[in-house]
C-alpha cells in the first residue's frame, strides 16, 4: 500500500473494506488483537441472497463493518472467579441458566456476514457449559470464520479439544491463575480440583494441535509465579501467554477495593519488568496487558512485533445468552448498553442505526477526554476499554482507568503526550 505509514497499514480501514489478520490473529479477553492487520478489499460471495447483498452495499458506506461478534454463550458459570468483569450466576448441575438457542447463534452469523463478519468469539459465562456445544462447534466449522474461545479449560475434555482442532482456524485462551492449586482455586472462587481440570484442558488443546494462550490474572498473591508461569507454558507446549490486569469492574473491583489487586505503581512497573526481562528470556510469546502507551514501540512494530494489544471497538458487537445484543459482556450490568435483541431485531438495523453504535464510530478517538485526549497513541488504542470507561463513569468519553490513575502519579509517560 504506497504512502501509507505502518500504523496507518494496522489501523486504517478504506470505505468497502474490512479488516483481517494475515497472520492469523490473537485475541484477548477483551477482543484486543495481539497481531497487526492489513486491509485487504472485502466483496458480497455470489450465494449471497439480494437482501443480503443490499446490505453489503449499505455496508461499503461505512469504514467500520462489523468484522467479529461476541457470543457470550451461557448466563452462567460453572466457576465463581473474583475478579471476573462480568460476574455471571453460579450454574451447577442443580440450577441452571440462559444458554444461547444454537438456531439463533446461526440466524445471527448468517445476518452479519454482509455486514463484514470474519471472525466470532465464543464465551461466556463459560462456552464450553453450553448444552449443545457439540453442535455450536459443528456449525461454527462450517461458517469458514476464524474462531476464538476463552475458556476456563475445565470442561475442556480430549472430545472437545478435537472438535476445536477440526474448525482449522481457531485460537483457545484458557484461564491459569496460579502455578499451583491454591492460589488458582482460591482466584476461581474456591473451586476445588478446577487448576488441575484447566491443567488438563490445556494439555488436551495441545496435543490437539490448537494454538493455545494461557491467560493468567495478575493479582497481589500470584504476582510473583509470573516467571513460572511463562516456564510452565513453555513446558506443557502453549504458543503463548497473557498476563491481565485486574479491571475494576463487577467482582474486580471488589479485588481493587480489598488490596488483592495491584496498585498502579505496582501495575506499570510489573509492566516494565515483563517488557524488558522476561519476554526477551522467553521462548514463546508474552504479552502483559497494559495500555500501548506503556509499550515499547518496538514490541509493537519492530521486526518480531506484535502489535497494538488494542481494542478493535468499532468493529465488535456482543450477544448474550438471552439474544441481546450488546456492546460487550459489560450489557449484563448497564442496560443503555444493550441495543435490541436477535430474536425481534433485524441485525443491520442494530449495527447501523443504534445511536450509541454511532456515537462510538463517529466520536473515537476525536472525543476522548482528560489523558486520553492528549495521548499520542489515542487513535490506535481508542480510549483502552470504553465499556469500561463507560461503567466507572456513565461518560463514553471518560479516560481509561490505568492511564488516569497513571498521570495523576505522575507515572504517565511523557513521551506518549502530545507536547
């Protein structure tokens, strides 16, 4: 693409386009892609009915079609995680909750194709609780769309791990708190024998051959198995490893509010640490999940980059358990953040008419406020996380919390704000 810099090759999408990873992408628990884009054109396939065509057409008016939904599958989980975002019911064997109706998670697909969909992330609650997971999986296959799963691995038996392998283009995060049982069971609300069931769900991708991520939650009593933790994946065969940051959301913030969460000083220079040390001793990949302002650049654009770690907003749309349509996981506790629902709205109307939607295309990253408006990385992050964003302070444009609570420390690089 002559002319155009490399951010602008990562980031910016052209009218009738949409976005692809040709790498093969990763995501993160927030939908972050861990691998640049490139922009290649998108075109309706001749089976397209003609309504889904016109739709299409409408479509290539916009630079932000609808490359992936979210599919949180099931109400409930069958774990009681603390710092969990979401902070779905408690589902047992005794008490169940919503499951997705597997004939609408296809309805949906089949209306968000002309909209640009390329990719569906399946989780939750927990996806793999679903009661007819066998079939979601099947269907999945056979829609030709990359596909993510974030899972706690519990559930994740060598039957499962093989069905996930068949879908060809598919990346599995899986949760692992803590290198041994009891600082994982203790994180995972006291579940006992779920380290050892995620142990084994790992194991199982594995040896199934499906590009596996651990995800581990960086908290006061893990913080020091990090190391471990990078040594373990490298062992049991993981391509990767993720270390989240604890968001002050649902029970998280209870973890904030509680001292078992990291402060700031101690988020930024845990940060640094696993910049400089420990992904350049790794022999797998490593990510820590703080903002781009806090990365080196050279891990994001050098020769063995992986990009922005940012998330990719406007081009994502939730779904929950009951149809609703929402803009993330977050729609569970804030209401004006669900737009409609599948089984009574039409999908184009959702993704091209809902005010909100709009307002988010239309305002990022120009309407970003406090740090985030002077940040120079602003339109590659977008503001972080305006979900959550929105949830600390009814304000779309609200600065996200880490990069707040960084400048107000005075730990905001300087380098990153526009002079």
């Amino acid at each position: 693409m002559p002319g155009l810099s490399l951010p602008d090759v990562l980031y910016r999408q052209l009218p009738g386009t949409c976005v692809y990873a040709d790498r093969g992408h990763q995501q993160t628990q927030s939908g972050c892609m861990l691998e640049p884009f490139s922009v290649r054109r998108w075109e309706a396939p001749g089976s397209f009915s003609d309504e889904q065509k016109r739709i299409v057409m409408i479509n290539t008016n916009s630079t932000d079609p609808l490359h992936q939904i979210y599919f949180y599958l099931t109400e409930g989980c069958n774990l009681r995680c603390r710092h969990c975002w979401i902070a779905p019911k408690h589902e047992s064997s005794k008490q169940r909750f919503a499951h997705l109706d597997t004939d609408l998670f296809l309805d949906i697909i089949q209306q968000a194709k002309p909209l640009g969909l390329s990719a569906i992330k399946l989780t939750g609650g927990e996806p793999l609780m679903h009661n007819q997971i066998s079939d979601i999986l099947c269907r999945a296959v056979n829609e030709d769309l990359r596909l993510i799963i974030e899972t706690n691995g519990v559930l994740c038996t060598p039957q499962i791990a093989g069905m996930i392998a068949d879908a060809g283009n598919c990346f599995v995060s899986v949760s692992l708190d803590g290198v041994d049982a009891k600082t994982h069971d203790w994180l995972r609300g006291g579940v006992s024998g779920s380290h050892a069931a995620a142990v084994e769900g790992i194991q199982n991708l594995v040896k199934a051959g499906v590009k596996t991520q651990i995800i581990m939650s960086v908290i006061r009593r893990n913080r020091y198995q990090m190391k471990a933790a990078v040594r373990f994946a490298e062992t049991v065969g993981a391509n990767s490893i993720k270390f989240n940051i604890i968001m002050p959301t649902q029970r998280g913030k209870t973890l904030h509010e509680s001292n078992e969460a990291l402060t700031i000083n101690e988020l930024i220079h845990t940060g640094a640490w696993v910049e400089n040390e420990l992904i350049p001793e790794s022999r797998i990949r490593v990510f820590y999940h703080h903002p781009p302002a806090f990365r080196p650049l050279g891990r994001m654009y050098g020769q063995n980059g992986d990009g922005c770690s940012a998330c990719q907003i406007k081009g994502i749309l939730g779904v929950l358990a009951d149809g609703s349509y929402v803009l993330c996981g977050i729609g569970t506790s804030v209401p004006e953040l669900v737009f409609g629902n599948a089984k009574t709205d039409r999908l184009a109307d959702i993704w091209l008419k809902t005010p909100i939607l709009k307002k988010i295309r239309e305002g990022l990253p120009k309407q970003l406020e406090g740090i985030c408006k002077h940040c120079l990385v602003k339109k590659i992050c977008l503001g972080s996380c305006i979900a959550q964003n929105y949830y600390r302070s009814k304000n779309l444009w609200a600065p996200f919390w880490y990069c707040d609570q960084a400048q107000r420390v005075g730990l905001f690089p300087k380098s990153r704000i526009r002079p």
